[in-house]
C-alpha cells in the first residue's frame, strides 16, 4: 500500500468510529436495546437463558459484558419477575430503571461500535485483497458514510452483531475453498458455529457453504484430484459448528416440549428459539408501508425499503458497477476468451460469496415481519465489496494479478473517477447533513427523511432513540409538558422530557380522547405513532397526519401546536346518508368532544348545507386499498362529481379511516366558507322572508336530449314551518316549461337562520326541443297547497337565457 493509501484507510477508520461514537451518546435508548442487553447480561453471568425471545444469545452478549463495569446495577435474576421468565418486565425492574439510563445504555454501544469497527477493517481487507488497496478504500468509504450501517452499528442490538459474524463467516468459508488448508477449515468452522449462535437466519450458510463445496469438488473431479475429500471436509466443518453452537449453550441436554416426544436434545434452548420465531412469522407483527398497515406484510416490503433506504449514490454506483461488469465481461470474451476464463475454484468462491445474499434476499420477500430495513444489513458488506470490487483499480496482489493482466477497458462515456468523486461526496454530504439521526435516513426518491414517515414506520424512523432531541427541544423554547405519543418500555423523563402520556403509552387511555378534533395544547407524536403502529386504531393520530407540524425534532418525532377553538357560532357536524348510512351520534361525542355540536344529515348527491361557524363533513366510503399518496385522489372521488368540482375549494381533508374495523371507512373534512366559490350574481332576492337566492350556476348552452345540472345557493332567513320544495324551470318564449329541475335534499327541521343551502337542479332536456332560446326560472313553492312563495320581483325570478341547440 501507498502512504496516501495507508493515510486514507486510518483517516476513514477514525471518521466511522467517531460517528459511531456520536451516535451511541447523542440518541436515547431504542425500543430493542434494553432486552438485548438485559438477556445478554444474564447470559454472561448465568450461563443461563430463562429470560426468553426468539434471538439466540451470542450477539447479545458481545455487547452487555460492559455492564461487569455497573456495580450497582440489579442483576436480573434478583427481579421479582425472574421466575417468570417475563423479559419485558425484567428489564422494566432492572435496567430501565437505572440512572442515569446512559450508563447501561452508552457502554453497550460502545461495545457495539468496536465490532462494527472491525467489521469495517475486515470489509477492507477483504475487498483490497480482491481488487486491490483503492478498490478496499471505496469500500471502506461506504461503510463510513453509508447511514443505515452507522445507525445499526451504534446500537446494542443483535442485528450488526449478526451482520458482522454472518459475514466473517462467509469469508472465512471462501478462504477455505480457495486454500483448503487446516487453519482455514478450523477458523471457519469456528465462525459458522458463531454466526449461528448470533442470528437464526445464520442457518442460511450451510446450504451456500454447502453448494460451494460441491462446486469445488466437481472441479477436483475433473482435474482427476482427489473430491471426495471436500465433501467430508464440508461434512465435518458442518459438524464441528454445529459443536461450537452446542457449546455456546454450555453443551445443554433437555427435552423441549412437543418436540420428537419430549426426548432430550442438545441445545434445546436454540430450537426453542426457532419454535417462538415461527410462532412470531405465522402471528405477524404490526407493520406499515405506503399509507397501508397490515399484520401479515407485504412481498414487496424489503425491495421498497431497500430502494428508498438506501442511499442514491450507493444505488447508482451499483448500478453502474453492474452496466460496468456485463460490458466488461463481453468486451473481454470477445476478445479472447481463453485468456480471460477463469478456472472453476474461482466460481466455487465466487459463488459462495455471492449466493448468500441472493438467497437472502430472496428470503426477505416472503417474510411477514416487514418492521425494518435493519433485517437487510447482512446484505450490505456483500453489497459494498461488490461494487467496490466491480473495477480492478490497480493490481492488489500476485493472486489478483495471476487472474487478469490485461487492464479493465474504459467506460466509453464518462469517466469513472469523475463520477466516483461526485457520488462519493454526495454520499458523505447526505450522511453528515443527518448525523446522528442516521436512522431516520431516506434518499432523495421520497423527499429525505423528512418524509420518510409517509412511506416506513417502526425502526425505520422511531424506534425511540429521539428522545434526547425532543427534551433538548423542550428547554429550548420553554414549551412545558407536551402530549407525548410514542411507543416505548420506559419513562421519557429519564431523559428529561416533560409529558403527558397518550396512546400507546402506559397511563394513557387506549384510544386518544377528540381523536376528529383534539384538545388544545403542544402534541409529540412519534412518527411511528403517527402511521399507526402499533395502536388498537391505526388511524387514531391520522387528523396531526393532514397538518404540518410546528417542527420535526430528530426526523422522529412531529411537533403539533393545536390551537383552541375559535370563539363564535356553535360548532356543526354534518353527515351525507348517501350511500351509506351516517356514524352513530354517540360515536361522533366521542370523537370531536363537543358537548353541543349541532348535527345534520342530507342527501350529498343532490344538495349540500353550509351553516355559519366551525364545521365537518363526515362521510363513509369504500375500503381504501392499495398504497396511499399523501393526497389521494382516491379521497376527493369520495364525494359526488358536483361536489368535488364545485365544493372541493371550501373543504379541506381532516381525519381518514380508511379500512373497516368497529366503524366502516369514513372520511372528516373541515369546512371553511369563506373559501367556497360562490358564482356571482345579482342581489339576493327573498322569497317570503323564508329564503333568499343568492346565486346561480348559469349554463349558457346545451344540446337537446342532454341534461343540464344547475346550481342554486340559497340563505336560511326564517325557517319555515311547513315543507317546501325548490324549482328550477326551463320555459320557452311562451313561459310553458320544457324541463323541471324541482326537490330539495336538505330537511327543513334542520334550517337555522344564516345557513346556506346548495341544490343541485338536474334539468333533462327533450330530444325534440327546438333549437332556440329559454329561459331559467327559479323559486319554491308550498309543498301541502303547491303555492309558490313570493319574492322581491314576483313569483319567479329569473336567472338565465339557456340556448339549445341540435345535437
């Protein structure tokens, strides 16, 4: 290596740890961390594992053995729960109520950030060896600035401890089939038996090791060598991890409830964490993903999260890595194949190191527990050696330089280090911009992490680490307690925050109080909360989801001032009966919390009421399928065309529940009259000091045989006491009527003085209608004597000159 090189490799090694570092002490505990500390704990000291969950312990001990350096901290096994085997309240008794919460939270991660530094020393080696000492720094730059590999690896949970052993494994196995010596075999026999004991989906590796032996074998077979002997060596390399795991459980011997009928097994402990892990994948778990909240998850979850997790630079130096590869490959058996074929022994450890994370991936697709990109991080140091390692940017080795000498051909368009430079720089500018909030990372396909929230939840964007933030935040602007919405197994005054518990938090009712209308006050909804997860009503926070926030502390948790109530009018609900049945009343006291709301019911396709004063539109819908957008158009079809085209200004989207539970899908919009486009008109002119019209729609022409919809806007003087009916006729120059447009959708027991009334005149014109010009004739008549009521200007008032002609 070169001293710029050397110089490159230590610099970035020091930029990663500090990051880590920063990371670990500037975000509060995530929602994971405390069990997998509390039940690591307890298997360093123990060797026990009463405390029980599906993770297998390995990886969670790497990180707890700081806590020897606690004195005063409670071991587990004095909690009063312990014979219980009740993790969660353990931990609650144990850990989480230490203080400070930083001690026994910051020294794990410590721990964490050391391996996951040598996980990143060990990417480079592995990658420089390949391609050479460049090819191990673009590697190494990856890991240093790549956001979801510093926001797991700062954290004591068991996925980085899994990544990293997964990993060493699959190294350690393709240094074996390249050199199948003995030291080789033992180290990764010993490492497979470790990454087994670190993660479940670790079981992956012997298939892959498997078929990589085969391969190997075959190309024994060919040379006349010697191939059986492979084969037993990967037999016996199986057998000793397996071992190394049975050993990681201190060589237990028990039966294991329901299993080959209760005979004892060894290691029963792992097996039975494989029974709890199928028991969680058949359950599911509360997962979001493009406005949707499922329980069974979605095959596409992984390939999103993945897409729009990971950051652009990375994807677009993958992608053209791959361009790069295929031009590479046919370029160079084009032109002489033979120089360029490489043996079989290559392809066994080529595709051993690759076939991992395609199986892995492949994997991903049919996983129900969609809760997290940070399930996809065993696939990213494969990632970075594979695009780091596409081009061979100067001869790393004798073994590198025995393969290919003649050079790599150049890009024909643009040249690479040009392009490497600007990415690379994007990528660290887009990382450092964030820091330590890496874990609320989105690239710039959905907008930042500022809108991430719309399309990922859970570990994805909270996971309770932005707790520090949010008390920072607080002392700042001296805002007082908030309404705290978040979900987490400890107090958030352990990190200052001053609160008022709301759903889903303990001490909180189960579902927020005036969810369509919430009370006054400052609101922290974590965003996670926000997107429904994991609540007994997904849509419980959704009204702060229709509203800009007074500010996003952290990416992680959204700020709400809501105001009080203006002052005035009485508030209002209206509901439409068409074509659904309304909410129940009692549902709706509920919901807005108003002691005295005046309710209303029409029929929405052919009127419309807007009283004076603050007011909603209730109305039920059909389920909501597939992904939301943020504005959905699949909302505004809610309403019937008129509506929408002429209504659609004076409403704004308040509350969505868009899938059936205890109530079917309903939509809230709030009303805002003075936004509603009312056409302009002559004078209102009053008929009997019951109604006053107001203005019309005007149609100027139509073809006969058609229909004509005409609006009228009408003012409540005096509600009238018996039924009425408002007319629209279409006469001709004799004043007989061609077309009637008569009805009313709006009960008159429902009338108060100052309210506006929209009818909606569907006028069907005659097929043999002569072309000419008519005239639009508006007013109301008595419903019991069909008398019609006077106005200002006579018995009619006339609105418009309507010109029909031929179709």
């Amino acid at each position: 290596m070169k001293l710029w090189q050397r110089v490159g490799v230590l610099l970035l090694l020091w930029l990663c740890f500090a990051q880590l570092l920063n990371a670990a002490m500037s975000l509060s505990a995530t929602v994971d961390e405390g069990f997998h500390i509390t039940s690591g704990y307890e298997y360093l000291r123990t060797g026990e594992l009463h405390l029980f969950d599906e993770h297998p312990p390995l990886a969670k001990a790497l990180f707890a053995w700081p806590l020897f350096f606690v004195p005063d901290l409670p071991p587990p096994e004095v909690a009063s729960d312990y014979a219980k085997e009740d993790l969660i309240a353990v931990t609650q008794e144990t850990l989480l109520a230490y203080r400070p919460l930083d001690r026994v939270i910051v020294a794990p991660r410590v721990a964490a950030a050391l391996l996951t530094l040598f996980l990143v020393a060990t990417l480079f080696r592995y990658t420089a060896s390949l391609a050479g000492p460049t090819a191990g720094l673009l590697a190494l730059t990856f890991c240093t600035f790549d956001p979801n590999f510093l926001a797991h690896g700062s954290l004591a949970t068991t996925d980085m401890g899994a990544t990293a052993l997964i990993f060493w494994a699959i190294w350690a196995g393709t240094r074996w089939l390249e050199r199948p010596t003995a030291r080789h075999w033992g180290i990764a026999a010993l490492l497979l038996g470790l990454a087994q004991g670190a993660k479940l989906t670790a079981l992956m590796l012997y298939p892959v090791l498997g078929l990589g032996a085969l391969v190997n074998a075959e190309a024994q077979r060919r040379r006349g060598a010697e191939w059986k002997s492979v084969l037993f060596a990967f037999a016996g390399m199986a057998s000793a991890s397996l071992l190394v795991l049975w050993a990681l459980y201190s060589f237990e011997l028990r039966p294991v409830p329901g299993v080959l009928s209760g005979l004892p097994l060894p290691a029963a402990s792992h097996i039975e964490r494989w029974l709890r892990l199928q028991e969680n994948l058949a359950y599911g778990r509360e997962a979001f993903l493009l406005g949707q909240n499922s329980m069974s998850g979605w095959w596409y979850y992984f390939p999103v999260a993945f897409l729009i997790k990971t950051p652009l630079p990375v994807l677009l130096l993958g992608l053209f890595s791959t361009l790069h590869t295929v031009y590479h490959v046919l370029t160079k058996y084009a032109i002489r194949i033979t120089h360029y074929a490489l043996r079989i022994t290559d392809y066994a450890s080529r595709i051993t190191f690759y076939l991992f994370p395609l199986l892995y991936a492949a994997a991903s697709l049919t996983s129900r527990l969609n809760i997290g990109y940070r399930h996809l991080l065993p696939v990213l140091p494969f990632l970075y050696v594979a695009v780091a390692g596409s081009r061979k940017y100067e001869v790393g080795s004798k073994r590198a330089e025995s393969r290919e000498s003649v050079p790599t051909p150049r890009h024909p368009l643009l040249p690479y280090s040009l392009l490497l430079t600007a990415l690379l720089a994007w990528l660290a500018l887009g990382t450092l911009r964030i820091a330590p909030h890496y874990l609320t990372f989105f690239n710039e396909l959905v907008g930042g992490p500022a809108h991430g929230w719309r399309y990922l939840a859970d570990s994805n964007t909270d996971w309770g680490q932005g707790l520090k933030a949010l008390a920072d935040y607080q002392e700042q602007h001296a805002l007082g307690p908030v309404r705290l919405a978040a979900f987490l197994f400890y107090d958030p005054a352990a990190y200052g925050v001053d609160y008022i518990p709301s759903a889903p938090m303990t001490g909180a009712p189960p579902v927020l109080p005036q969810r369509f209308n919430p009370a006054p006050g400052y609101y922290a909804i974590s965003v996670t909360a926000l997107d429904g997860v994991p609540l007994p009503l997904p849509s419980m926070y959704d009204w702060f989801r229709h509203r800009e926030p007074l500010a996003q502390i952290g990416y992680a948790y959204h700020l709400h001032d809501v105001p009080a109530a203006p002052t005035g009018a009485g508030a209002w609900i209206a509901q439409c009966t068409q074509p659904q049945a309304p909410l129940p009343t009692d549902i709706l006291d509920e919901g807005f919390g108003l002691s005295e709301a005046r309710y209303l019911a029409f029929d929405c396709e052919q009127s419309w009421l807007l009283p004076p004063g603050r007011g909603w539109y209730v109305r039920t819908i059909p389920p909501l399928t597939g992904p939301r957008r943020p504005e959905d158009p699949a909302l505004d079809a809610a309403w019937p065309d008129w509506v929408a085209e002429t209504l659609q200004p004076a409403l704004s989207l308040s509350y969505v529940q868009p899938t059936p539970g205890a109530l079917p899908p309903f939509t809230i919009w709030e009303a805002a009259p003075d936004a509603l486009p009312i056409p302009s008109a002559a004078p209102a002119t009053s008929l009997a000091e019951t109604l006053a019209l107001v203005s019309a729609t005007q149609p100027a022409q139509a073809h006969a045989g058609s229909s004509v919809d005409v609006l009228t806007y009408w003012r409540v003087l005096t509600p009238p006491a018996r039924p009425l009916s408002l007319m629209l006729h279409l006469r001709d120059a004799a004043g007989q009527p061609i077309a009637v447009g008569d009805g009313l959708g709006v009960p008159i027991e429902q009338w108060q003085n100052g309210d506006l009334i929209v009818q909606r005149h569907q006028l069907t014109l005659p097929p043999e209608t002569p072309p000419g010009t008519y005239h639009l004739v508006a007013g109301a008549y008595w419903l019991d004597s069909l008398e019609r009521l006077s106005s200002t200007t006579g018995p009619d008032i006339q609105l418009a000159e309507l010109v029909i002609t031929l179709q």
